[in-house]
C-alpha cells in the first residue's frame, strides 16, 4: 500500500490526484496525514468511514452531471473542455487499508456503498484500493468480488483463501516479502511478480518533503454527518418528504442530487427520501448514472399514499 501511495505522490500534484484514506487500524496510514493530497484526514471511525464513502457517491453522480453538461463521457473528456478560470477536477484515489473491520460492523451498508462507487467510478475519475488481511466469504463477499475484477494476492495460509480472492489456487503457494499474484481485469489467469518495497524511513522523507509545499485543503462533510444523526433514529417519513413527492412528480424524473440542491439537504438524507419515494412506489429502482423514472403522474402519486 504504502509503494502505491507515494508512487503516485512522485507523480501528481495535489490539484492532479485526491486521495481519501480509511484506516481503521488507526495507526497504518498515520504517516500520510496533512498532505496536501488528502481530501480530509484519515479517516479512523467506521460510522466516520460509511458517510465518508456516501460522500465520494455524492461526488461522483455530480460529476456525471457535469459531464451531461458538457457533453463529454468521461473525467479526460471533462478536462479537455475546461476555460480559462476554470478549474479541471482532479483523480480521486479511494484508499481502504483493512475492510475487514468495516464490514464486521456495517456490512450491508458498506457493500452497497463500495459497490456503487465500483460500478461508476472509473469515468468520473474515482478510483478504489482496498485491502484487508482476513480473505473469508463474508469479508470478501460475492458482490465484492464481482465488482473488483483486479486483484492481487500475497501469500495465503490455504487454498481455500486463495479461491477467495483470486478464484483460482496458487497464492498458498507464494514465499512472501513483496511474492504476489496479480490478476488485472483484462488477463484469463493470475501472473506472478515481485511486489516493490519502500521502508518506513524513505515513507517519512517524501511525506515531509509534500507536507512542506502546501496545506491540505479540506471538504467540508459536517453538515451531512450532523443531517444523518437527526434522521437516522428518526421515525416514519422525513419531514421534507411530501416537497420531495411533489418536486419529483413536477420534473418528471427524480434523482438524489436533485434532491440535495433543490431541498437544501446532505446526500443521506437525500437517499434515504429517495429510498422511501421507491417503497411507496412513487420513483423506480436505480438506473445507473440516468435519473430515476416516476412511475405516476399528478394526483395519481397523491392517491397511491392514501391507499
């Protein structure tokens, strides 16, 4: 991880590449933190750690927004049309360092979220490295892995753990110090390579060197974690949700970043209205990056809760 991390930290600039750190060992990435690569720092708690991710969801589907209004496909298309004064968005390189830890507590949450950001990040930009030591079924999970077509495998204790995350044997069979298999989306089978080393000491000399060129600059995410702690013990529907119903019916189509600017409101809360709008059967399931579609007109949605 740390060979990855300042690889890429010897290549772009802060304004190139973002990186968001989940560390929930704590003391893994300590190193990197105040770079001024980081979005916001380390992230450390896991209920941190959740909203951090739904944050990154947020971030994506307003880039496909841009990217609609550009006309382009995707973040290199985005960046050729950019004008003076204007600035290009940069590669955002999400970083998780032990999932197994997140998914012990938040599961179903996190996979969701995980996979969602797996299935339309790389257009926008956004990109996933996550690691754990503990390769079981309910860490590495089949929606995971479907998601997550490149993989590398240091040595395994068994073939069991092998399958797990190759699908394939052979990595019990690996000697360790860097010894790995690597399995890129586009290969039939593993190939075997050496995997680099850097010592902590040579860690410490570059993070210094960054740290001392500039100051991170932060994204604000408070006001949608403080939004989440007033909604999620709430109970029944979200006091904003009968201007949802009528803002959706009104457009025609219905997405959560529409809700988000037109209400006023963090992603959560957005997505969670969105959820109940689906429940009730007023908005369709997701479609992807496209909005999704309103499934009654007029009073028909009115009649539809009253039922």
């Amino acid at each position: 991880m740390n060979s990855i991390i300042i690889s890429i930290l010897h290549r772009a600039l802060p304004q190139e590449v973002k990186f968001l750190l989940i560390d929930p060992k704590t003391v893994e990435l300590v190193d990197y933190a105040n770079i001024p690569h980081l979005i916001f720092p380390p992230v450390k708690d896991v209920k941190m750690a959740n909203f951090a991710l739904e944050w990154v969801v947020q971030e994506m589907m307003q880039r496909y927004e841009k990217f609609n209004q550009r006309g382009v496909r995707n973040i290199v298309g985005f960046n050729q049309t950019i004008e003076d004064g204007e600035n290009p968005l940069p590669y955002m390189v999400v970083i998780i360092d032990e999932l197994a830890d997140l998914m012990m507590l938040s599961g179903a949450r996190l996979e969701k979220t995980l996979c969602r950001i797996a299935q339309l990040g790389r257009a926008t930009g956004i990109h996933l490295i996550v690691a754990t030591q503990r390769p079981s079924v309910d860490v590495i999970t089949g929606l995971i892995k479907a998601n997550f077509p490149s993989r590398i495998s240091f040595s395994v204790a068994s073939q069991i753990d092998s399958r797990t995350i190759l699908d394939t044997v052979g990595a019990e069979k690996l000697v360790g110090n860097g010894d790995m298999l690597y399995s890129p989306v586009e290969a039939p089978r593993p190939f075997r390579v050496q995997g680099s080393f850097i010592c902590p000491s040579e860690v410490k000399k570059v993070v210094s060197f960054i740290k001392k060129q500039s100051e991170p600059v932060y994204e604000d995410i408070m006001k949608g974690l403080e939004e989440e702690k007033e909604t999620e013990e709430g109970e029944g529907y979200d006091e904003l949700y009968s201007e949802a119903k009528d803002l959706v019916l009104a457009r025609g189509e219905a997405s959560t970043s529409l809700l988000q600017r037109k209400l006023s409101i963090g992603y959560n809360r957005a997505a969670r209205i969105m959820e109940q709008l689906e429940k009730d059967g007023i908005v369709g399931p997701p479609r992807g990056s496209k909005a999704r579609q309103v499934l009654v007109e007029g009073r028909d949605g009115e009649d539809k809760l009253s039922q």
